[in-house]
C-alpha cells in the first residue's frame, strides 16, 4: 500500500495546474469573447478600419486609411486572422473541451449554446466583411484538410440561420449556463444569449431583404416574436475592465492625437441640432469642427472625440438595443409584420440612442420633432439616423450605410480606389497559403476589390 501511495504522488508531481494540458471551456470562452470583440471594435488603422469605411472619423498623422490603402498595414490579414484564429479557434476547441467537463445536462446544453451563437456570431461579421469565405472546411486540419474551399457567402448566411434556430432550440431559460466566469458578457443568463441569437437572426434577415424578400419577411417576423434584444441592459456590451481587459478606443484615441471627428457627421449633426454633440466631441471655438476626411488634419483645429469614448473601461457595445429598433424600423418599412409601424420604431430608435448619451426628455423630444420618420423616403431616414446612432460601432454602421446607401459617401479625392469599400479584401495570405480556392473565390464574385458589393448589397 505504502508503495503504491507514493507511486501515485510521484505522478500527480508531472502535473502543472498553472499550464493545464486542457483548457477550460470557460477559459476559452473568455479567451473568444474578448479578441472578437477588441478587434471588430477597435480603430486601429492596423485592423478593421470600419470607421474609415463608414467614413465618420479623419485623421491627423497619416491618410492611408482615409485614402483606403488596405495595402501598406495589411488589414484584411490581420482582421481574417483575428477571427479565424484568434475567436473562433478558442470556440470550436471550448466545445470539445466541454464534452469532458463535469455538468448537468441542462447546464451543459446551455454552455454549449453560448459557445456555439459566439461564433455564429463572428461568423455572420467575416462574411459580412469579406464576402465569400472558407466555413464549411475551415477548422478540418485534423481531416487533412489545409486548403479549404470558400463557400457562397449566402450559402453560409443560410447554414447560420439554421444553426441559430438549432441553438436556440436546445436553451432551457430555467437554468444558467456559464456562471463561472467564462461569460463576461452575459453571466450565464439563457434568456440574455436567447435574445441575442435572435437579435444576430434579426440582422441577417435584413440584410437579405433585397436579394431574397420572403426569406427576409420569414426569418425576420420569426427571430421577433421568438424574441430579440428588449432593452439596453440586454444589449451584447463587452465590459472592459480597464486593466486586465482595455477598450482599444483608449489607446486608439489616448496618448498619440491621430484621430478628429469627420466633417461627414460634425455637419450631419451641426444641421440637425444634435444633441449628442455635447456628448460626443469637443468644441473649437464653441463650435463643433469636421475634419476633411482624406486629408491630413491639424489636431487641434477640429473638433475632437471626447472623454466619454476614450476611457480604459469603456465598453464596447456590438450589438445594442438601438440598432434592434433601427432594425424593426426597417422590417416595419419594408412591410413586415413586427408588432408595430416604422415610425414607433424609429422614434424608439432615437429615444434610446438619446438616452444611452445621456441627453434629456425634453431634448430628445425636439430632436425627433426636428427629424421625423420620413415614410416616402425610409431609407433616408433610417439611413442616415441609424448611421449617426451607430457611432463608434462602425461594423454596425456599416451595415446599415450599405444596405440603404444612405448617407452618401464621397470618394476622397486621393483615394487609392475607384470608389468607398463595400468588401475588406482578401488576407494577402491566402494568395500563398490557399491560392487555388481564395483566386477562385475571387472570380466568383466579381474580382477580390474592395469595391466588389457583397451577394446581399443589390440597391
């Protein structure tokens, strides 16, 4: 006996708790949440450069971006990567690290939901971003598969669609998911990750309203009344906490002076007397300044992003109750039945974007009185509207700018392009990488430019 106890101790002293030979699930979970959320929402010139494309910020010590080199810094690299093997790499390996995790059966349905709509939901941004892209053998090394096909983007659209309504299906609201620490955005509320998954379902459903009506209607009509996102507090937020997690915007925006806000929305809001101003930008001369997007600009003559977004423990709002009634706003217009008109929707829109920025009742009211819903031109108005609520949350604005082409964007007069991007570019990468299928992807859809509309941007 005394042999074989210290037989057994002797092993357990190859074991490393501090470097585990399996992670967690919840680790991983973390892990994910994390890196998908700082890069679809940083404004690094290095990464995502939706700002750019949405063309709400200027800058000040360089113009590549703003003149839409996506060369130079590799973006569409660093992006494809980010998501790929940064985000949902740790989701898939969560998912088989759970299988030998001790749960209940309800619980571990649950955990296993929340893994899989994170990374539907990083999914639904690549496509959204490059178009086509490898999915169905993307994550099948172990296969023998290290060139993967690119699928039909729409194809892939329909594959989420489902695996939304699958992991939808398996959620018991009675119960909790991950509650020990690996959610940091919901904390294990099923309810919370349900609305979410809809709200995801809701935004796809839109965006294919022009290429396929009666998929939109359907999808749409059913993500509502299954239930989306109902208030700010259900709103997908990841919370920096300032030291172990840091919003990027507090190093983007920080030390270096790179960045003023674009005469593009100064003066869309200037001309409608905004209130978020107040909130949003300094003042130059008591006036609020725009930056000429395209040029180099000197910092301290424009007006420049406040406090309010710069702070290491901002959070990152990705998608927010305000874009879900823009949304219902447009499914409304679009003559879906969503449980009310587009203008309550819209209204409602704006109420909240108000509210979240701190502006009062009273001044809400006269803003919306100043700017009503304009039924004969919805897309104006919800365009326009939903571009200037959706600031600093550019994947969202971009959306919304290229599905109603609203507002109307101008080509700098140096840009490097023949026209405003509609697709991030082919990672470099791929071309050494996967060149067969990324060149072959590339004719499909009309040629690998950044002026290429997606399968869904018809109008």
């Amino acid at each position: 006996m005394s042999l074989t106890s210290c037989e057994r101790d002797l092993t357990s002293l190859n074991v490393d708790p501090k470097h585990p030979s399996t992670l967690p699930s919840q680790n991983l979970l973390a892990m994910g949440l994390q890196q998908s959320s700082y890069y679809m929402f940083t404004g690094s010139v290095n990464f995502n450069n939706y700002r750019f494309f949405t063309q709400q910020w200027a800058q000040t010590t360089y113009t590549d971006e703003t003149t839409y080199n996506l060369v130079t810094r590799n973006q569409p690299r660093n992006h494809f990567n980010r998501m790929y093997v940064y985000s949902i790499n740790n989701y898939k390996t969560a998912k088989v690290n759970l299988e030998t995790e001790a749960n209940t059966p309800a619980i571990k349905a649950n955990k296993l939901a929340s893994l899989e709509i994170s990374e539907i939901f990083v999914w639904e941004n690549l496509v959204d971003t490059f178009g086509d892209v490898p999915y169905s053998e993307a994550f099948k090394a172990n296969e023998q598969v290290y060139s993967p096909k690119y699928d039909d983007a729409k194809e892939i659209y329909l594959s989420l669609l489902n695996r939304i309504d699958a992991a939808i299906a398996t959620i018991d609201e009675s119960s909790n998911g991950y509650i020990d620490g690996g959610d940091i955005v919901y904390s294990g509320d099923m309810t919370k990750w349900k609305h979410f998954a809809n709200s995801i379902k809701l935004r796809l459903a839109i965006n294919l309203a022009d290429v396929d009506p009666a998929l939109s209607k359907s999808a749409a009509e059913a993500a509502i009344a299954s239930g989306v996102i109902s208030s700010e507090d259900e709103s997908y937020v990841f919370k920096f906490d300032g030291s172990t997690f840091i919003n990027p915007n507090f190093d983007d925006l920080g030390p270096r002076n790179d960045y003023v806000a674009s005469e593009l929305i100064i003066n869309t809001m200037n001309a409608n007397n905004d209130p978020r101003r107040e909130t949003w930008f300094t003042q130059v001369g008591g006036a609020y300044v725009g930056g000429v997007f395209g040029e180099l600009n000197t910092f301290a003559n424009f007006s420049q992003m406040s406090s309010f977004f710069k702070a290491s423990n901002a959070p990152a709002n990705l998608l927010s109750y305000v874009e879900v009634l823009f949304l219902k706003s447009e499914a409304a217009a679009r003559g879906y039945s969503v449980g009310g008109t587009a203008e309550t929707f819209y209204n409602n829109a704006l109420t909240a974007s108000m509210s979240e920025n701190g502006v009062s009742a009273a001044d809400t009211a006269t803003y919306i009185a100043a700017n009503p819903y304009n039924a004969t031109n919805w897309k104006q108005s919800i365009g326009v509207q939903a571009w200037v609520a959706m600031f600093n949350r550019g994947f969202a604005a971009w959306n919304f700018s290229r599905r109603l082409d609203y507002p109307v964007f101008v080509n700098p007069a140096n840009s490097q392009l023949d026209g405003v991007p509609v697709r991030m570019p082919y990672s470099d990468q791929e071309y050494v990488l996967n060149g067969p299928n990324v060149n072959a992807a590339a004719t499909k859809i009309g040629g690998d430019k950044a002026t290429t509309k997606l399968f869904w941007d018809k109008n």
